[in-house]
C-alpha cells in the first residue's frame, strides 16, 4: 500500500509523528521501510562498486595520471550543486520519482563508458553520478525522517546509516577488486544490475510530497543558531575524515602502509555501528546529549594518529575516531531534524549532506597545504584540536529532547 499525502495533511501528519520522548514505542520496520532500506542498499551499492574502480579505468582509458582525480573532483563538485537544487525538484516531484532517477543516473551511466571508453565518456558518467548521488542521498534522507516515528527517529535514522554503509565497507573494495581481476566491464555491468534491482524495489516507495515548492531557503535555516552550530561541528568531523582517507597511508612509514587500510577498514565498521548505536540512545536521552561526546572520540582518535609510524596506535585511533564520527553522524542529523519542521526536512537534508560533502572536499585540501609547512604528525595534531575545541559548543548546546526551536514562518 502506498502512502499519499497531500500538503493539506501536514498539520495532521505532524502532530500523529511529532510525539515525545517516552512516548509507547511503535514499530520501526515496516513494510515500507523494509522496501526503502532496500532501495537504498543497492543503490549505494552500485555507486560504491564503481566509486574507487571507475577513476583507476579512467587512468587506464586516457593513459594521464590526473584523470583519477578529474573523476572524482568532477562527480563531487556535481554533487554539491545538484544538492542544492534537490529540494525544488522534491516538490515538483515528490520523494519517490527524485529517488528513482538518483538510483538510475548511479547505475546505469557507466555504461556509457563500456560502450565508448574514453575520458570524455568517463567525465560525463563523473557528472551523472555526482548528479545521482546528490538526489538520492538528500532525498532519502529527508524521507527517513518522514518515514520513522518521531519518538524513534534517531535509532531509525541510525538503521539507515548502518544500511548504507554497509555498501560502502563491502563493495568499493569488492568493486576494485573485480576490475582488476576480470575487468571494469564487469563491475559496471553489476552496478547496473544494482540499479535494475533498486528501481523495481522502487515502486513501492511512498508516494509523499514535502509539500508546496520551499519559501525558506539553506541560508534562511543557517540563519538559524539551533541549526548552524550542529552543522559546523558536524563539518568538522568530516574535514577529519577527508584528512584521513586522502593522507594515513602517505602518513605511514613504507613498510606499514598495508595497516592503512586495515585501519580505514576497521574506522568504517566502527562508525556504521556507532552511527546505529548513538540513535538508540539518543531516542532515550536525547541527540543533543550525544554529540559533545562524540566529537570528544574523534578527538581522542584523531591525537592517537600523532603516531603515525606505530600500526597499534594508528588502529586504535582509527576505532575511536570511527566511533566519534558515527556518533557524530547521527546525532547532529537527529538534532537538525528535531529542531525544525518537517516542511523543511528537504533544506534540513541538503545543509547536511553538504557539511559532509564539503567537509571532506576542504579538509583534504587544507592538511595538505598545512603539512607542507608542519609535517603529518603536527597537521593531525592540529585537526585533533579542532575536534577537542568543536566539544566545547556541543556540550553547550545540550537541550532537552522534543522541543521544537523553529516555529513555523
């Protein structure tokens, strides 16, 4: 059965989800969340298959070094200007329509490079992707906070973030790996039988609107103090998470680069389980309390890379960092969402996916500029005291759960 909702129902809608904390817990996988958390898994699936595979056979295609990094630089940047955007289209669209052409666009566009492998063939796959990735993940973030009760809307939105990371952690290794062995062909065709399997499971994703085309826009909300101090402590973690991804290795003595992987490896398990975990508590005693402590892991995590030449260290700050930022994750979205009102969940969706994306994007360009004045072991120290200083507003910033900031305009 699908849900249809008209913009009329709004106020009844959110006064039958808008319930306190402590209210009787209802159930949180229902059919329709059964067949969303499916969705999104094997649209994330094909995006991470080809996510790391796609920019080495643009190397190999074009026979230049820079065309990786072009394949990369061109998707995110795609996906940063289509998420602002993605609201717009929610409402001309709906969820559903939005999510399904985010899926495709994922999919089925590296396709085109099999057909034609060229590096111009490769950018504009990049371009799509970027595009794909941007709609999916704005808008199913903004449907997961429609779809969970709000009285169990972290630990919901905790089982999404566990859904999609899981991809992440499985298939982009995976992905790189059949590309090596059997070719990239493979891979893309697998990531398009991703997408065939996302788009029928598709149709039976609620038919739900957020309403009429948005009269407040991301810059109305940053305005807002209750929602622009969770998003730069947020940013923060993830300029955290862009240094490590794009510089552990190259931190690392020669000889222990393998233990690099293992400890990405082992920052992604942990922050898919933390990301879970930190919304089944902060259903009980609110998101707000969650987030100081958070931040205080990565922190912690983040000061234990200072050495960097020893594998122990660098695996358990890689844990503890990977806790903090799952915490991090869930916690500062659960914060944003309860804070405003679902009209504006779709503005909510894009100030976050965009402190992530951009938060990665600028922390991998700042520590490189900065490590070639200091050194690895300074510049991690340097990020650890961001992270320990982000505590500090977080504490602060502690309210207690369910009551609304914003009223509506």
């Amino acid at each position: 059965m699908e849900l249809s909702v008209s913009t009329d129902d709004w106020g009844t809608l959110s006064t039958m989800t808008d319930s306190p904390i402590g209210a009787p817990r209802t159930g949180l996988i229902t059919t329709q969340v059964a067949w969303f958390l499916l969705f999104n898994f094997m649209a994330n699936g094909a995006l991470s298959l080809l996510f790391a595979a796609l920019p080495v056979h643009a190397e190999e295609v074009s026979g230049w070094a820079i065309a990786a990094g072009l394949t990369t630089g061109v998707m995110m940047a795609v996906t940063v200007l289509v998420e602002l955007g993605t609201p717009r289209l929610m409402a001309a669209w709906g969820y559903r329509r939005v999510l399904e052409l985010g899926a495709a666009l994922m999919a089925f566009p590296a396709l085109l490079v099999v057909a034609w492998p060229h590096v111009v063939a490769v950018l504009v796959a990049s371009a799509a992707r970027g595009a794909g990735l941007a709609l999916t993940v704005v808008a199913a973030t903004a449907l997961a906070a429609r779809l969970f009760p709000a009285e169990r809307r972290a630990e919901g939105l905790g089982i999404y973030g566990l859904v999609i990371s899981i991809p992440a952690v499985i298939m982009l290794p995976a992905g790189l790996w059949l590309a090596d062995a059997y070719g990239f062909t493979l891979v893309a065709l697998i990531a398009a039988g991703f997408g065939i399997i996302a788009l029928a499971g598709g149709r039976a994703l609620p038919t739900l609107h957020p309403g009429d085309k948005p009269t407040h826009g991301i810059m109305a909300e940053l305005r807002e103090p209750a929602i622009l101090r969770p998003t730069i402590i947020f940013g923060l973690a993830t300029l955290a998470i862009g240094v490590l991804t794009t510089y552990l290795a190259l931190a690392m003595p020669e000889d222990k680069r393998g233990v690099a992987a293992i400890g990405l490896l082992v920052q992604a398990i942990f922050t898919s389980l933390a990301r879970w975990g930190s919304g089944r508590l902060g259903d009980r005693v609110g998101s707000s309390r969650l987030l100081g402590p958070a931040m205080l892991f990565a922190a912690v995590g983040m000061l234990g890379l200072i050495r960097a030449d020893s594998a122990l260290w660098v695996i358990i700050g890689m844990a503890l960092f990977g806790i903090g930022l799952g915490g991090a994750q869930n916690a500062s979205l659960a914060i944003m969402f309860e804070r405003s009102r679902p009209e504006r969940f779709a503005q909510i969706s894009v100030i976050w996916n965009i402190a992530y994306d951009a938060g990665m994007g600028i922390g991998a360009i700042a520590f490189g500029l900065v490590t070639g004045l200091t050194g690895y072991s300074i510049g991690f120290a340097l990020v650890a005291g961001l992270l320990f200083l982000a505590v500090v507003p977080a504490w602060r910033d502690r309210r207690p759960p369910g009551r609304p900031l914003i009223e509506p305009v």
